[in-house]
C-alpha cells in the first residue's frame, strides 16, 4: 500500500511471481504493495518497537520462500500467514528472555501510562487479547481483510474467525467497562 492506495490481489500476485521469476522491479512493486498492511499487521500482533524488524524478517523468510510459491492463493495472504508466523516467533523468543524497561523507552514514549488517552488505552488492551483473537480481530477490523481472506490467513475456517472477532469484541467491551484502576490481572 503506498498511502491509502490499496493494491489489488491480482497485482500483488502477479508482482510475487515475477519476483520468483528474478525479476527485480517486480520484487520491489511486491514490497511496495505490502510493506504498510504488514507493518500494521506486526505492531498489532508483536511490538510496535520491533515491528520494522519483523517486516524485514519476513519479507527475508517470504524472498526465500518466493520460488516454491505457485499462486494457488493471493501472494498478500501467503505474506500475512508468514508474517504471522514471524509474530509467532518473536512473542515465543520475548516470552524465554526477561522484559526489561529503561528510562529511554519511558522518556521516548515507547511505555505509555494508561492516562495518555484513548488510543493507546485501545492499543494495549488489543495487545491483550488472546493471541488468535488478536490475530483475527487485527486482521478484520484493523487491516480490512474479509473473514474469508483472514481464515485464509489463519489457516482455519471461517466461521473461527467470526468466533474469535466477535470474542474479541466482547472482550475489549468488557475490558472497556472495567475501570482502568482495577489493576485487571492476566490476560483476556
């Protein structure tokens, strides 16, 4: 996507498998066809702060797992599945290794205090949710996919996913009506 122009699956397609064929300003159209929906994808479903890193980690897994694929289905869900994959990973990596948070990361805006407004109150309580909830909400109501693209991308059915947005919703409305001092334990 390259500002709120939205790329179709049949040229995003196209741009992937000229970029297996070698060709080079097809690889660089693929990338600028995605980079954006991924990146949001990734700072929804990871770490906003990491998340440039992981479109880079995936674009590195999906170049070199260009050539086997065959267009069976869009080239931007192939990439999603993959992202998410990449997501899968890092939050399984973050998860062995101790989080740690300098003065730097509160001084640069990178820990927000829950008071900093709505926004960011939406965004740590979708960051929350369950993971496959998150998925599918992100995917749905964030990037626009229909629930048929995103089951695709989850690699589940359809109706998976409407169960999983619509206990997401639930849950960010109900998250939404405990007040912010509660001092909610664990997670959605």
């Amino acid at each position: 996507m390259a500002g709120s122009e939205r790329y179709a699956d049949e040229d995003i397609t196209d741009a992937a498998l000229r970029a297996a064929a070698g060709e080079r300003d097809a690889a660089e159209r693929f990338v600028a066809a995605t980079q954006a929906q991924l990146f949001r994808l990734l700072s929804h479903l990871a770490d906003r702060r990491v998340a440039a890193d992981l479109v880079q980690e995936t674009y590195l897994r999906a170049f070199a797992a260009l050539p086997g694929y065959a267009g069976r289905s869009p080239a931007r869900m192939w990439l999603l599945a993959i992202a998410r994959r990449v997501a899968a990973d890092h939050l399984r990596t973050r998860a062995r290794r101790p989080a740690t948070v300098g003065a730097d990361d509160v001084l640069d805006g990178g820990v927000a205090a829950p008071d900093h407004g709505r926004l960011v109150v939406l965004h740590r309580l979708v960051s929350e949710l369950d993971s496959e909830r998150r998925e599918a909400f992100v995917l749905t109501q964030v990037l626009g996919l229909s629930y048929a693209e995103a089951a695709e991308v989850c690699d589940c059915a359809v109706g998976t996913i409407r169960s999983r947005v619509f206990r997401a919703r639930r849950d960010l409305v109900d998250a939404l009506r405990t007040p912010l001092t509660s001092g909610r334990a664990g997670r959605m």
